[in-house]
C-alpha cells in the first residue's frame, strides 16, 4: 500500500512541475496574427520574438525578411541563435526559412534577417538560443 501512495505522490508532484512549466510560457501574437512561445535556456525570463510585414510584391503580397527577439538577458550575450519561420497549424511543421548568428554582447534585443518570405505563409517563429 505505501508502494501505491508513493507511486501516486510522485506522478502527482511530476504532473504539476510540467503544468507549472506549461503555465508560465508567456504566449501572444505577433502582428501577422501567429502566436509563439520563446524560451531560452540561458534565462529565466521569456523572450519575444516579432516580425511585421514589410514591402508588398503584386505576386506574393506582403513579406518579411526580419524577425526581432526582444527581452535578452546578460546571461545569454555572445551566444549562438538560431531563428526559424515555419508555416503550418500542427506538427510537422515546414521551415520557410531559418537565420543563425550570435547574440550581442550588450542590449536586450537583437535582429535575425531573413531572405523576403511571404507573409502569408508565416504561421510561426521559433527562436533557439544555446547549444
């Protein structure tokens, strides 16, 4: 019986380390309407990461070749990033393009440039940073 109350005390403390986890992603949209979570795991705090749609072309519509990542903390300067528009509404994803550099060594933001990408296909960003 203490085997049983064991087992159940552990799944309970493990389910509410990943619901308190999933609870503090801090999503919200971007300004083409796609939402996403950025987290590093060289900090605490989230990251933001935000694209806007820029020149228009008659054959594609809008683009956006930029993507600025906001809320950089020390811990992360100098680091390896790489940033990845995707299209899609659930997994598997498809990458549309992918821009890697390094984090600056001061500030809290920095700039990922892309090739011009059509806004319309965006539906995400995903920002890793690290590793």
């Amino acid at each position: 019986m203490k085997r049983i109350l064991g087992a159940i005390a552990a799944g309970v403390v493990a389910f509410s380390g990943i619901y308190a986890l999933a609870a503090s992603l801090n999503v919200s949209s971007n300004t083409l309407g796609a939402g996403t979570s950025v987290v590093a795991s060289c900090q605490s705090a989230t990251l933001t990461a935000t694209y806007t749609p820029e020149a228009w072309s008659t054959s594609g519509g809008y683009t956006v070749s930029t993507v600025t990542v906001t809320g950089l903390a020390s811990s992360c300067y100098t680091l390896p990033y790489r940033v990845t528009l995707y299209s899609g509404s659930s997994s598997p994803y498809t990458s549309l393009g992918e821009a890697t550099g390094t984090t600056p060594g001061s500030g809290n933001s920095f700039a990922a440039s892309f090739s011009a990408l059509s806004a319309n296909a965006v539906t995400g960003v995903a920002v890793v940073i690290g590793g």
